[in-house]
C-alpha cells in the first residue's frame, strides 16, 4: 500500500529528458507532475483547518466559469479525496494533479490531510477523514460546492479509508451524518480486505498482532444502505491484489443490492493509476474520464436533509 512510484518515476524523467527542462530532472515525480499541471483551470484555497491538530487540515480546488460542463443551480458536485501513502506518509500538497483534473471537469475538490502512524493508529485516522468530511458539508457551499452532492474518493490507503467512512456507519454518525449524506463513493486500487498484515510497515497501524474486529471494509458490504460505488483498479498490480480486493468488494456489494461500477484497467499499475489523472500521463488509462462521469451522472441527492452538522 506504499506507493514507491517506480513506474511512474521512469516516465516523469522521459518527460523531463523530452522537455530538455534541467531543474526537472532534479525534481521528484510528483513535483514533476505538478510543474506540468494547470494552473489556470481552478481557483485554489489552502490550508484550511477542520480540527486542532497540525495535520487536521484541506485543500480545495474550485471550477472557474470556463470549465464547468454547465452552471449547477445548486453548487457543483463536491469530491473529498484521500490520498494514500500505508498510513505512514503523504501530504494533501503532493496531489495538486488530483485536484487540478477534477476541478477543471466541475467538480469542487476537497484534498484532506490526516493524522499518520505513529502519531495515530487505526482509527484515529478515520475519525480525522470523518471530520474532514462534516467540515466539507456544513462549509463546501461557501465555495461554489453542493452540500448534497459529496462523493468521498480515495487512492490505495486513502480508498481503504473512504471504503470504511462510506461502508461502515460509525465515522459519519460520529460527526452527525449519515452514509445517506453521501452522493457516493470512489475507491482506486484499495485494500479492502488484507488480514493477515504482511507488510512491517503498515502492522503497527492496525496493532499488529491484536487486530481490531470488524476493521476491514469487506466486514460491512451485508447492507443495502450503501451509497454509490465506483470501484477501479489497475488489471495488474503487485502492491494490492485487485482480484482479492476491488473485484471482491464489488461482487459482494453487488450481491447485496448495491449500485456499483467495476473497471480494471490494462497498462497501468498501482501508482500509474492515480499518475494517469495527471496531464502528461492521461493516455495511460481513462480512469479519470470514467470518475468524473460517475459523479456527473449522478442520479441526483440521495437525501433532502439538510447537512448541518457540528464536528
């Protein structure tokens, strides 16, 4: 579940090798990304606190005018994303590509940072998403977002994380929501079931060898109150089976009344996945077009109620 990005790595310094660009060579892949991503798709607002804790803080990417598929009388749909990293590293200023592909397509995006092993264990990290979440509901339409149109979205451990705020009712009824709240939910090559832990870096996360019932998102598919699911994943990939997770999770929520979209994707891998949201790297795989035509075509809210909630 730790990206290493060898991959992509490789391609980042083709790209570089092609632009003749020096101080991109020095740059890591993700910086490199970033270099040659947009900047005049979105308007971006930083390091906004929705908790006390230094690490209790978001991004958000908004559409400018010119890029939305069309006005949304009520804000534009709004997509909370959580990136991954084994719950051991990452920060929410690595994934501007991220917020950059989906903004420019008309969708708020929410970039949340949370607190990490070993500062946290599971769960504290959910309850820092959960929160993340009800800050995006009560303030989202303050930035041109609909309050009632929030998909939560995750990458790797980030996925594992949104599968778990969507699938499993207590993180959000501990901030005052429901997963009814939710428009629905997007998870990218994530583990969803993956006891027994044999990675030495992600053990101690999930208290390694007193593992916590019930805290794997495949515990929590028997419920037809889940919301909307896309699920994708790369064909191959060495880091997190697709088989045992993703096409597992979307057969068994399938099962049990859930409205789920499945998609494995050849030629790419675990980390070029989320790389091919990218500009540079968008021939690789189409995952991002087939994200935001899931939340574009949303059925419409999937509840009146107001979403006002105290943290």
């Amino acid at each position: 579940m730790r990206p290493s990005l060898p991959t992509l790595t490789r391609l980042c310094q083709r790209l570089a090798l092609t632009c003749l660009t020096p101080l991109m060579v020095a740059c890591s892949p993700v910086t490199m990304i970033n270099r040659l991503t947009p900047t005049e798709t979105y308007t971006f607002s930083g390091d906004i606190a929705y908790g006390s804790a230094p690490r209790e803080a978001l991004d958000i990417y908004r559409p400018i005018a010119s890029t939305r598929r069309r006005p949304p009388p009520d804000g534009a749909p709004v997509v909370v994303f959580f990136y991954g990293g084994s719950w051991t590293s990452g920060n929410r200023a690595m994934y501007r590509f991220v917020g950059e592909a989906l903004a420019a397509r008309g969708i708020v995006t929410v970039i949340a940072d949370y607190r990490l092993y070993p500062e946290v264990r599971y769960p504290d990290f959910l309850r820092d998403n959960a929160r993340a979440v009800a800050w995006t509901a009560q303030h989202i339409a303050h930035w041109g977002g609909n309050p009632h149109q929030i998909y939560l979205m995750g990458h790797s451990a980030g996925a594992y994380n949104a599968a778990m705020l969507a699938l499993d009712p207590r993180w959000l009824h501990a901030v005052g929501l429901r997963r009814a709240d939710l428009a629905g939910w997007i998870g990218l090559a994530g583990p969803y079931d993956f006891l027994p832990i044999t990675d030495r870096d992600v053990q101690p996360v999930f208290h390694f060898p007193d593992y916590p019932a019930d805290c794997m998102p495949i515990d929590y598919v028997h419920d037809a109150r889940v919301p909307r699911t896309f699920l994708g994943a790369a064909r191959v990939d060495s880091l997190v089976n697709p088989q045992r997770n993703t096409v597992q999770l979307a057969r068994a929520l399938k099962a049990d009344g859930a409205q789920v979209t499945l998609d494995l994707y050849p030629g790419v891998n675990h980390e070029t996945l989320i790389g091919s949201f990218a500009t540079p790297l968008r021939w690789m795989s189409p995952v991002l077009d087939d994200v935001v035509d899931f939340v574009h075509d949303a059925p419409g809210p999937t509840t009146a109620a107001a979403l006002a909630t105290t943290p």
